[in-house]
C-alpha cells in the first residue's frame, strides 16, 4: 500500500493542505484560515494545521490515526530559521508526519514553478513577500516584518490603496476615479467615506479589506488610471524585490527562473505580469519571469513527495490532478 503525504501551503488569508499518496494520487484538498504566527502565536498555528490534516484524512474516508510519512509545510508569516525549527518541532510532537519539513511559503511556489529547485519566487496574496536560491544552495530572503520593514504589496496594500485614492478623490485632493463608485458596494454600503469610518470603528475588519483588490484589478483593466498607478506600483515593488535578490545572489549575469505566484498575480488580469516582465526585461535581461499556472500548494505537494523518495512520474500525476481542482473531496474517478 502506497505511503500518505501531506502537501502545505498557508498563506496570510487561507491555507491550503492537500493529503495525497506516493503513487501521486489526489486524495483530499482542505482550506482553512490563514497561518498568523505572529498574532495568534505558534502553538494555535500548529495546532490548526493538525486539524486540517484530519479534517483531510475524514474527508477521504481515512481513520483519524493513518500514518503519515512526509508532511511539507511552507507556511506564511514564518520568516526565519528559528521559527521555522520552533514549527517544527510543534508539529513533530502533534504526529502530522513521520517526517515534517517546514518553510516559508515562498518557496512552495518556487517548488512548484521551478521543480528544479533554484531561482527567486514571489507571492503576492493577501500579503507580500518573496525568496531566492542559488542554484548551489544559498538562499536569501526579507525580514518581510511589514511597513518596519519597508514592505508594500498584495492583496490587501492594492485594496487599501484603492480605498484611500477614492476617499482622496472625493475630497478634492486626488484625481477622479471610477473606484467610488465600485467600491461601496462589497461592504453594502453607499460610499467609500462609510467603508473607511466602518473600518476606523471596527465593523469591518481591517483584513475583510482584501475583497476590495479584485475591485481595483477590474477598475485598472477597464482603464482606470488611478487603479492602473496602483496595480503598476505593486508591479515596481516586485522588480525591486527580484532585483534585490538576484543582485544579492549574484545571479544578474546568469538566466533564473523568476516566479510569480500568489492571488494578485494569478488572477487573470493582464496589466501587472506584462508590467514586470518589460521592467524586467530592461532592468534584469537574464531573467526569466513565468506566472505559476498550478496552486502554489503543488509546491508542498511536490516537496512533500521528492522528500518521500518517490518517482518523478507521480510528482507529475498529482501537479497535473492539482491544476484541474480545487479544494474538497475527491471522487472515485480522480482516485483512480
């Protein structure tokens, strides 16, 4: 009988676990919230994982107790390498796995984007971030602690953005844009002015502000300037983080895969990967931007079964049965 393994990628908004088996079969896929460390502490991460394996193991007919030889879990918010070891070692006394490997979730989409292992990797979801390898082994990354850290970016830093230049608009001290009259609406409300008072008073979560940055993406491809300025500022905050790695990495004179990954680049919409790959390209000629086209959660997978030992033909059955699916159960037919 085949082995279990575990595949994780958990970003600042969701997290995604996939339990699937060494002949690379899909047999569950599970979301759950976000892995937030740093507010909710490690212990509620870890244990919140746990649960999503074995909400994963019921939802494929699997006893709570099925062994596990390998669970990759590369997770949001789990910066540095005493984090990563504190994870786990959690997880280890939890029995997720036999075997537990722990990353920052920077990497999954470098897994799953690059499967031979080296380039730089960005994620641009609710948050930002992003990782480089050596094709060597040395790695480099950012502190990535927020606005102390310089950080700008993703879903959230486009949606509040968004909702400041409408506020700005309105009262005379920024351009006109159509993101007044778009914006409202998610929260049911009749202007941008109530979204940000209901924010500033704590009835919308400063987080519930993410749903705002498909909004700004659509403004921006129907030729909202102000919408573009935004999605295009995103865009310079990504070619300074590749350039900034690859010059750290001293990769500039060498071709790198560079992967985008992350909701607000894998969304469909046009503007922002065009943008980086013509900044890249004047800025950065050897690189080698691509958009992931599978779920960063196929990086985890992929780790989970190199670290398995298993063969390249199952990596390649389960990244296939990842890119045509989404979380829930898994029928009979995909098993087989």
């Amino acid at each position: 009988m085949a082995d279990l393994v575990v595949g994780v990628d958990g970003g600042n908004s969701k997290t995604d676990l996939v339990l699937a088996d060494t002949d690379g079969r899909l047999l569950a896929w599970v979301r759950g919230d976000g892995t937030r460390p740093h507010r909710e502490g490690m212990t509620a991460t870890t244990e919140h994982l746990a649960h999503l394996g074995r909400r994963a193991r019921a939802m494929a007919g699997l006893p709570a107790d099925a062994r596990v030889a390998v669970g990759a879990f590369f997770l949001a918010n789990v910066d540095r390498r005493a984090e990563e070891r504190q994870a786990a070692q959690l997880l280890s006394r939890l029995g997720v796995a036999e075997r537990t490997v722990v990353r920052n979730d920077t990497l999954a989409v470098l897994r799953a984007g690059a499967p031979e292992g080296w380039g730089v990797a960005v994620v641009s979801g609710a948050g930002i971030n992003a990782a480089g390898v050596h094709p060597r082994g040395r790695s480099a990354r950012f502190l990535s602690l927020g606005d102390i850290t310089g950080d700008w970016g993703g879903g959230l830093a486009v949606a509040r953005a968004g909702l400041g230049a409408a506020v700005r608009a309105g009262d005379g001290r920024g351009p006109a844009t159509t993101l007044r009259r778009a914006l409202p609406g998610h929260f049911s409300l009749r202007s941008v002015e109530a979204v940000a008072l209901a924010v500033s008073e704590g009835e919308i979560p400063v987080v519930a502000l993410h749903g705002l940055a498909p909004l700004v993406f659509a403004a921006a491809a129907d030729g909202d300037e102000v919408a573009r300025g935004i999605v295009l500022r995103l865009g310079d905050e990504i070619v300074a983080m590749v350039t900034a790695l690859l010059r750290r990495l001293r990769l500039l004179r060498t071709p790198t895969p560079v992967v985008l990954g992350g909701g607000t680049l894998q969304n469909g919409h046009l503007l922002l990967p065009e943008h980086i790959r013509t900044r890249l390209a004047t800025e950065t000629p050897q690189a080698r931007p691509r958009v992931l086209d599978v779920p960063p959660v196929a990086g985890a997978a992929a780790e989970a079964l190199l670290t398995a030992g298993v063969r390249a033909t199952a990596r390649s059955r389960l990244r296939e049965a990842l890119s045509g699916t989404g979380p829930g159960p898994v029928t009979a037919e995909r098993r087989s």
